[in-house]
C-alpha cells in the first residue's frame, strides 16, 4: 500500500521507479532541525519501511545544506520545547525529549530498505548523525561534517557517540566529538569515514544510480544483509545511546549552554566558566 506523505511540513518526500527521495525542506535556515523536523524525521522511516512501493531511500537536503543540526536560535528562544506544525500538518507536536533522540535513530536502524544519504553540503551535529547513519553515503568533496554539540556546550548524545567511534575508531572520534572541528567530503573519502567523495555536481546522480541498482536487485538478499550487519550499529546504539542521552539532558541545564547559545545570537565568541549549574 502506499503512503501519503502530505502531511509533513519540513520533509519532501518523492517516490519513483522503487525509489523514495527524502529531502529536508528548510533551505533558508541550512535545513536545521527544529522540534518539528525531528518529530517528522522520527516518523518518516516508519511510513517509508512500510511503503510497498519503495526497494530503496534516498536521503539528502534542500538548498546548499544537507543539515546544520539543532537549531540554536529555537534553543536560544525556547522554541525548540515545543512549537507548533502549520495549519493541516500533524506530524510535528510536542516538546523533543531524550526519547526523542533514542527513537530517531532506532527507526532509522530498523528500516529495512538500503538508504543512501546523498550528502550535497556541510552535514553538521544531528546532521552528520543522519548522513553517516545512511547504509551508503556519497557526499560533495566540498561538504563538510562536524558534530559541533560541545560548541554548544552540549554532549554528542543524539547518535555522534555511537557511529563516529564505528566508522573512524575512538581516538579519532574522541577528538572531533570533544573538539566540535570539521572534516571535509575530500578528506572523509580518503579515511573511509564515507563510501563515495564526488563533485558537487555529481552527488545526486551517483546516490541516483546506487539507489536504483538496488531498488532493482534481489530485494530480501539486500534487505536482510543490511539488517544483519545493522545489528551490530543497534548493539552499540542500545549499549552507548541511553548515557549519551542523558549527559546531553543534563549539559542543556549548564550555564555554558546557555552562554553558547547567546553568543550564537550575538555573533560573538562564548566565555565558557564550567559552571554546571
């Protein structure tokens, strides 16, 4: 059966030839996400592994973004607690929680279709969660990646923890989570830390092409390979994702969040105390 897809605000969602291209649809604010845009990218890959028309996803973001994560000014304005979906759009209430965070990840762990993030600009905190968590990522040399919750003064908790470790080891990951830096789409590729590095203007095409050589395969094969190999990024989501959480709930009540978040604001450099409290 097919899905209607009309009800989300924030996600296009476009089904062709097996085919289902995600995009995230804020391109005015770098596609950051809001309470709203985590609550649909929560619920899309449940619609979209129960979509009999889809064989394989891809995923990327509108404008000259992939995602450039939380939206600071919604921390800095409370809104990110719980603003309000448009009139007619019904799949972005309420208030985001920890819960929030362990489920986004879950459900995009358990979609059974191959989805290849098509990574077209900077991917930056959950943003760079949602490309490196794709099965197969082909992203733009000049994109960059950073999970940049610490210049927050916040902790990687909502899946930064889990799959950079996976893909570049601890001691890597341990410096770019601790120190907030970027690594560009060129430099990614020749770490591994990604499957494709292309030009800019070959990103699409090339997610295009992967996604339908497998949209045209052996369906349960590639499904139930990606499910077993998933079981493994699901062990260390289980094992890592409710401490991460956590310590990230707790960093939102710091003083240095709250710093971090006015100086976004006011476009200048934080002065971080180390006041918990």
């Amino acid at each position: 059966m097919a899905i209607d897809y009309s009800e989300y605000e924030f996600l296009k969602v476009e089904v062709a030839d097996r085919v289902a291209t995600i995009t995230i649809d804020r391109p005015d604010s770098l596609n950051a996400v809001n309470n709203v845009v985590h609550h649909e990218l929560e619920q899309v890959w449940v619609d979209v592994r129960a979509d009999q028309d889809v064989n394989a996803i891809i995923l990327t973001g509108a404008g000259r973004a992939f995602c450039a994560g939380g939206d600071v000014k919604g921390m800095a304005a409370g809104t990110m607690a719980g603003g309000t979906p448009k009139k007619g759009k019904g799949r972005g209430r309420g208030p985001i929680a920890a819960s929030n965070g362990r489920r986004l990840v879950e459900n995009m762990l358990d979609v059974e279709q191959p989805i290849i993030g098509a990574i077209n600009g900077d991917a930056v905190g959950l943003g760079a969660t949602l490309a490196l968590l794709c099965d197969i990522t082909v992203v733009s040399e000049k994109a960059r990646f950073a999970d940049t919750h610490v210049k927050v003064g916040i902790v990687a908790g909502d899946g930064g923890a889990v799959i950079w470790p996976l893909l570049i080891g601890p001691h890597r990951a341990k410096e770019f989570l601790m120190r907030g830096n970027f690594i560009s789409g060129a430099e990614a590729g020749k770490i591994g830390m990604v499957n494709y590095a292309v030009a800019p203007e070959q990103v699409m095409s090339k997610a295009r092409e992967l996604a339908q050589e497998l949209a045209d395969g052996p369906t349960w094969a590639i499904r139930w390979s990606k499910l077993a190999v998933n079981k493994w990024l699901k062990q260390q989501a289980n094992l890592i994702m409710d401490a991460s959480l956590a310590y990230e709930m707790m960093t939102f009540n710091t003083k240095d969040h709250q710093e971090a978040v006015k100086a976004f604001v006011e476009k200048r450099k934080p002065n971080f105390v180390g006041a918990r409290e």
